[in-house]
C-alpha cells in the first residue's frame, strides 16, 4: 500500500486508518517538515497540503519558513496540528480520513498531479428537511413522543403570524438552544404577554429580536416548520410559578421538539446562527481524493476537530444547555464553518460532503459523536437500569465543570435529566441516584474537586459544592458514581427527613451481599470487628434517637438552609456505619508538581494520604495501596490536616482476602458532620484507624 509515497509519508501507518485507531486523541504518530512536502509524486502529501492550506491561518509561505506537522491516529482521522517557527500553533480543521467508497465517475475533476475534487454545497434548509424525512423514514427510535401532556401556559412562537399562541399537544414544533448573553433582548413577560399574542407583534418588535431567534424562525418558515419553543419568548421571564411550572418539565419541552437547533458558535444570543442557514454567496467546500493502494483516502473537515470545537463553545459552557441537548432526540448543530445533524440513529453533516453515518459508524452513531449528549428514552430498546444509571452519572460527570449565571440554579438546570431519569425509574435525592445510597455519596469527578460549599445545598451531594478544575477534559465523561460498578454498600439502610419531620427510608442494604461477606470465613478477626459498626440499634431505639439527632440538627442553633423549592427532602442523611479520627498526609511531589501548584495558589487541589491519626506524620506514606484523596491546600489548612472517616461502600471480590473500603472524609463540628471529599482504602489500613461504630448525621 506504501509503495507510492515518500520518504517521509512511509512513516504513516494507513492501517490504522483503515482499520480505525482508538477514539481518544493523545500523543503524537507522525510528522513531516512542510518544506519539503512532495505533491507531485506523492498522493499522501496532496493530502496533507489540502488539508493544510484549507486553514485560513496558514499559507503557503507559513509553510516554507519551516517548522513541524505532527499527526495523530483518531478512529478513521489522521488528525493534523501545524507548528510554525514562529507564531501560534494551529489545530488543522481538516484532517485525512478513509473512506470505503467513493464514486469517481460523476463528481471527478482532475487535478494536475492525478487526485481528483469532489465540491459540496454549504448546508441550506433543504438539507434539514432531506435528514428529517431519512430520519422518519429509517430511526423508529426518533420517532417516540413523551405522551404526557405540555404544562399549563405552555406557549410557541408561531413563526407564520409572528406572535406567541398557546401550544397544544397535537403541534409539531422546533425548540431553540442558545446563549444568552449580556444583550438587552425582547422577553415574555406580565406586563406585555397579551400584546405578544397579537399577529405581527413581534415583526413590529423585530428590533429587540436578538438575531439568534432571528435566524431561527427563518429556518423554520424556510424548512416548512411552523413553530418555535425559545425560553425568552415562551415562558415568563417574571412569573415565578409559571417560570417553575415550565423548568419542572423540560424534558417534556425539548423531547416533544421534533428537532433543536442549537446555535453551539454564539458568543451570546445576537449571534446568530453561524454560518447562516439563508445567507446568500456561501461557497462550497472541496474535498481532495486520492488512491493510495487501491484505498480511498480524503481530505476533509475534520469530525473530531468539529466536534471539539462544539465542545469548547461558549453555548457547551454554559450549565443550562446540557439538559437541553441531553432531552432532544432530534438536534441541529450551527458551529461556525460546520452544521452537524444528530438523532439516535445518525450523524450527518454537509460540511463534512460524506453521510458521516456510512464507514464512521458500526451502529448508527460514530464514536467521535458520542459526545453529543444523548439522554436514553423508553423507545430505545430495552434499557436496562444499568445503563440508565451509566447515563445518568456521565451527564452529571458532564455538567459539573458547567458555568451558571445564578448557582443556586444547580439542580434548576439540571431538572430535565433529574426528570427524564425518574420517569425511567431512577429516583434522585438531592441530585444522587437514591436507588444507589450510600455507595452514591462516594460521587467524584475527574477533573474537579470540590472547593467551596454552595449555600443551601447539603454537602454530601455534588449540588453542595463549587468545584476546582486539575485540567480540561472533552470528549465523552466517566460515571461519576461508584455505586453503579460496585459490588453493595455494607450499610443496614441510609434515612432522612422529610418535610413534614418524618423520618423515612431513603436505602436498604442487599442482604444477599452482606450474607456471603458474613458467611467468609477467610476474612481476619479485625476485619469481623468492622463489620459489627455497620449493625443497628433495635427499632425502638433507633426511630427516637435519628428523631432526636435530625431535630437538634435541623431546629437548633445547627439549622442548615433547604433550597427553595427544592426536594421533598430536609438536606440531612444519617447512617450507623463504622468511623474513625484521621490525618492526612502530603504526598510528595516531583519538583515540577511543586511549582504548578503554588501557581494556582491555595485552592489547588492536593493530594494526600489517609493515615491513622495516632500515627508519625513524618513516616512515608505507603502509596502501593492507593488510599489517596484530593482536597484544596487552604481546606486541608484550615482543618490542620485532622479529619474524619466514614465507611459507606465496600469493594470485595468472592474467595479473595482483599478488601477495600470506600470511605467518606469528613468534618466534624458539634456532632454533625459535612463530607469533603472521597477516597478508597484497604481494609487492613482502615483497622490501623482504630474505628467505632457511630451514627454519622450528614449535611
């Protein structure tokens, strides 16, 4: 397959092209010096320099001054990144792909060195209505409606009379995603509602009509659709029961919507929708093909480079667009020189002039496009608790790195995944599965760790905290709960309160799993000790004294706030579990470690080791067991490195000795406590604790 190229293309393994490489951009594969790229004789190079002067930051004459391209195997993408001798580095928005088959015949121009073009049109609402009709045609899981009925004042834009009317069950509707902004915009409100239900009250308003909603309704009326849900137009932007009554249900919004146009490129809503579905003069986009081998390779945008910009838009920043991606089967996306569509079943894209769907995809959707949140819905085969659980603490994985205008609108923003998730089966206390307490309580993500606690949230839920970030992820996200992977929790059940002072059952333990724990008879004396602190008090005892603890916590001088409007739930969790005083211990950092942290000052995440509190501070940390957790230095200064320890989780393998407990690390003042972080440790480290049983009151 090589014979053709050059010297420096026969460093490129085409297999991996072919074959796919692992979605996951990293490190480096290839690299060429871009003075001495062979176009004449070598069918890879004109690639390579399609690719590379298709970037409107990079000439020819860029290219002559020296410098490095590197490359990098992604799926069926040689992606490219160009590094000048002097200047920014550029990410090269076109990249190499392999393509199975292409018909040379009707779209081949030559070129002078015997590749050939093929020019596809810029995207038109033509192409929406052809994706909508194949869609209908070929996904039956796009076609599923929530058949519950729109809230009361749910209303649409009519984009035929240019007012706002009341919507019904039986309309077929487009919504909008979008970003807001600083801009002074034309909004729903008491005062104007009636004069906005008169026909062409919002043509004679169109100077406040920020021209994202503009470019919306245009879409609309040019692809046949004649309604349009936007949140400024469509709910009362000062009406707080209406406003809540519609947060409440976005779900039903955004998944009712026969498609979402999301306009990923805008700074704020007088963006517009980029590029513009109607603008006149667009030109094409050439894409070069070449043989190589008897393969068929192209020169194209490239999907991940797409994708990746989507990702690190303004709009995929901002907290409340996740739920409105996530509930939308069906989703458009403007992103600057891209237009992506994205159902259940596809992904296309014009700008990419190939059905990304054909060779990218095994099942429908390529991997590249597996961050285009997805929430499942019923219609979507047979969904197993499992995956919804998956899905669930991916998207809360996803939304915590997200920015809000107003932070208490945490779980506001995020009331639609909430919904759609209990309408599946999976109920949710103060954001954490309640299916999965307590091994839920063990929540952590990637890249952030909590920093501050956010006020009127309790703080053994991700809602509770303001987080720092160790670095930048895109791509898809890692569960963020433990509980979903892990065998069970060792606790007898997991209570709150509710409103009314209650005391009720939040989580009970699987009998079946503490039964075969009991009954192994290889587990040490000391590991049998543990095991007793997770045993209750009898009934009696045990209703007066979490009454007792909930009162003196939630009526006296301890009172944390509840959020308003919040869960049916005080913000407090209480559980016997076995507990223990520790310290943490810094672990020693390289030289260089060292100095990025001090940079990012003192709320820098740190990591240390958990250690009995007893123990010599100055005796190395044995860091084989892994028994680590991350917590900013000023929050580790603050409680001079002395904290508790809660077991809430256990991880055990049948017929093995070894045992890790996943633990809680807390703060203590006047008997209550507040989680700060979660870690893992074994269960011979945790005995060296000296443990005991307590009843440990979480807020």
């Amino acid at each position: 397959m090589n014979s053709q190229l050059c010297s420096q293309c026969l460093q490129v393994n085409l297999t991996e092209l072919v074959e796919g490489a692992p979605d996951e951009p990293g490190s480096w594969d290839c690299s060429w010096d871009p003075t001495i790229i062979n176009r004449a004789t070598c069918p890879l190079c004109r690639l390579l320099y399609h690719c590379l002067l298709n970037h409107p930051d990079i000439s020819e004459s860029n290219l002559a001054t020296g410098g490095i391209v590197e490359g990098s195997y992604v799926g069926h993408e040689l992606l490219l990144t160009f590094y000048p001798k002097e200047g920014d580095t550029r990410l090269v928005r076109h990249s190499i792909h392999y393509h199975e088959a292409l018909a040379e015949e009707e779209n081949k121009n030559s070129t002078l060195f015997g590749s050939w073009l093929i020019e596809t049109e810029p995207f038109t609402p033509r192409h929406l209505m052809e994706w909508l009709e194949k869609c209908t045609e070929n996904h039956q899981a796009c076609q599923h409606i929530v058949y519950i009925l729109p809230p009361e004042g749910f209303r649409l834009v009519d984009t035929a009379q240019g007012c706002i009317v009341p919507g019904t069950a039986d309309m077929s509707y487009l919504a909008l995603s979008y970003v807001w902004g600083g801009i002074t915009k034309l909004e729903l409100t008491e005062q104007n509602s009636k004069v906005l239900e008169c026909p062409g009250s919002l043509w004679a308003r169109g100077a406040l009509l920020p021209k994202t909603i503009v470019d919306a309704i245009a879409l609309c009326q040019a692809s046949c659709q004649r309604y349009l849900w936007v949140d400024s137009l469509c709910i009362l932007q000062d009406g707080g029961r209406d406003k809540y009554q519609q947060i409440q249900v976005m779900d039903t919004i955004y998944s009712r919507a026969t498609l979402t146009i999301i306009a990923a490129a805008g700074v704020d809503a007088d963006s517009g929708l980029l590029p513009s579905p109607l603008a006149i003069g667009q030109t094409n986009t050439e894409l070069l093909v070449d043989d190589i081998g008897g393969r068929t390779f192209v020169a194209m945008p490239s999907h991940e480079r797409t994708v990746d910009g989507i990702e690190r838009s303004p709009w995929a920043s901002r907290g409340w667009t996740l739920q409105e991606e996530a509930m939308s089967r069906r989703k458009i996306y403007f992103a600057g020189d891209a237009v992506l569509y994205r159902c259940h079943g596809a992904c296309w894209g014009t700008d990419f002039g190939l059905d990304a769907d054909g060779h990218f995809s095994e099942h429908g959707v390529p991997e590249w496009a597996a961050s285009l949140s997805t929430f499942p819905t019923a219609a979507i085969g047979d969904i197993s608790k499992a995956e919804i659980i998956e899905a669930f603490s991916q998207h809360v994985s996803h939304y915590l790195p997200r920015q809000l205008t107003y932070p208490n609108d945490v779980l506001n923003a995020f009331q639609g995944i909430l919904t759609r998730a209990s309408r599946l089966g999976l109920k949710h206390t103060w954001g954490l599965p309640t299916m999965l307490l307590p091994s839920a309580l063990l929540w952590k993500h990637e890249t952030m760790v909590p920093h501050k606690p956010r006020d009127g949230f309790p703080s053994w839920s991700w809602a509770g905290w303001t987080f720092s970030r160790r670095g930048r992820r895109t791509g898809s996200y890692p569960a963020i709960f433990w509980g979903s992977k892990r065998k069970f929790s060792p606790l007898e059940a997991c209570y709150g309160i509710d409103q009314d002072w209650k005391i009720v059952v939040l989580s009970t333990r699987n009998p079946d799993g503490m039964a075969v724990l009991m009954g192994n008879l290889e587990y040490p004396n000391s590991t049998r000790d543990v095991i007793t602190h997770f045993t209750e008090p009898q009934e009696h005892l045990r209703q007066k004294i979490l009454t007792e603890m909930a009162k003196s916590i939630l009526t006296g001088g301890k009172q944390h706030s509840k959020i308003s409007r919040g869960p049916n739930l005080q913000p407090l969790v209480m559980f016997w579990t076995s507990v223990a005083r520790v310290r943490l211990v810094p672990q020693d950092l390289s030289e260089d470690l060292e100095h990025t942290y001090s940079a990012m000052g003192s709320g820098a995440p740190r990591a240390f080791n958990v250690r009995p509190f007893d123990s010599n501070t100055a005796e190395a940390p044995d860091l084989a067991y892994g028994n680590s957790v991350l917590l900013p230095v000023d929050l580790y200064k603050e409680q001079r490195g002395e904290f508790y320890a809660a077991v809430v989780d256990l991880d055990y393998e049948n017929g093995d000795i070894y045992m890790r407990y996943g633990i809680l690390v807390l703060k203590e003042k006047d008997g209550v406590f507040t989680r700060i972080q979660s870690a893992v440790i074994p269960s011979s480290d945790w005995n060296q604790c000296k443990p005991e049983q307590r009843l440990v009151s979480l807020v």
